[in-house]
C-alpha cells in the first residue's frame, strides 16, 4: 500500500510541476516514475504528455502507446478522459512525425469512439487532408462547423453547409 501512495504523491507532484511551467523537472520525473511502473497506462500517459508539450514528439510515442496499450496484468487502465487525451495526443503525435496512415487509422477509431469530441475530428480531418483526402477532410471540418458554431451567420446558412458538405462538387 505505500508503494502505491508513494507513487501517487510523485505523480501528483509530476503533475504539479507541468501545470506550473516546471516541465522539464515533470517530465525527468515522470520518466523515471514510468520506468519503475511500466505497466501502469495512467503514468504512461502523463509521460508522453510531458514529452508532448517539451516538442519531443517522438519520445512521447512509446509513452502514448504503452498508455493505450494498458498496461500488463499489473497494469492500471485508463479513465475515459485520460483515454480520450492518449488517443488524441498519439493521433496527432503520429501525423506531425509524417505517420499520416496510422493517424488517420488511430483518430477514425477515437472518433466512433467518442463521437461527441469535436477535437477528435478535426484531428482526423488534419489526417484526412495529409493523406491527400481532401474532400473527405473538408466534409469533416464543414460538418463540424455546422454542428459546433456559434456565429449567427454560420447558424444562418448551417442547412446548406451541411447539404454541400455531402457532395462539394456538386452543380446545380
């Protein structure tokens, strides 16, 4: 029991340390944090993330992917928000390395997954557009538009951007 409060007290204090600018100490702890419990998602995840917002990217990879993973049979699952992050966090991880299928692969699965995340799918359609998909990814951020805005004159014509969101070369 007090390996596990110990480690919940330096993760939280890892933690701490990110949200108040210290992210270099976060993420050095954190490292050594997940080295010593590889099997635990929840600490992977916060790795990558302090990976993440450092711009070390392909470090935070291996991290993102132990989190969704979850861990061995010692491991600790993910919450649902922290999944949803890891999820988007990997996705858009994999398309700003180049990884562009496996983004488009990876994002496609979080948004059935969480359907009702906007930023799931703008990621996707950034994905989309990577792999050349064009009309694909423009479909996506018009419907999002058309679900989520709130300017008076994008809700004034929200109908027709939905109907040509379907059929962007359409003429009539």
């Amino acid at each position: 029991m007090e390996d596990h409060e110990e480690k919940n007290g330096t993760l939280a204090e890892a933690v701490a340390l990110r949200e108040q600018g210290r992210k270099e100490e976060a993420r050095e702890r954190l490292v050594a944090l997940a080295a010593q419990h590889p099997d635990d998602a929840g600490i992977a995840y916060q790795t990558a993330w302090a990976h993440d917002v450092l711009g070390l990217e392909a470090e935070a990879v291996p991290y993102y992917e132990r989190a969704l993973a979850g861990g061995g049979p010692a491991g600790t699952g993910l919450s649902t928000e922290d999944r949803r992050g890891a999820l988007l966090g990997l996705g858009s991880t994999y398309r700003i390395r180049g990884r562009h299928e496996e983004a488009v692969t990876l994002l496609t699965g979080a948004v059935e997954e969480f359907p009702e995340d906007g930023s799931l799918r703008a990621f996707l359609a950034m994905a989309l557009y990577n792999t050349g998909r064009h009309h694909e990814s423009t479909r996506l951020l018009l419907r999002l538009l058309a679900a989520t805005s709130e300017d008076p004159s994008v809700r004034e014509y929200r109908r027709a951007i939905e109907h040509y969101a379907e059929d962007l070369d359409a003429i009539e």
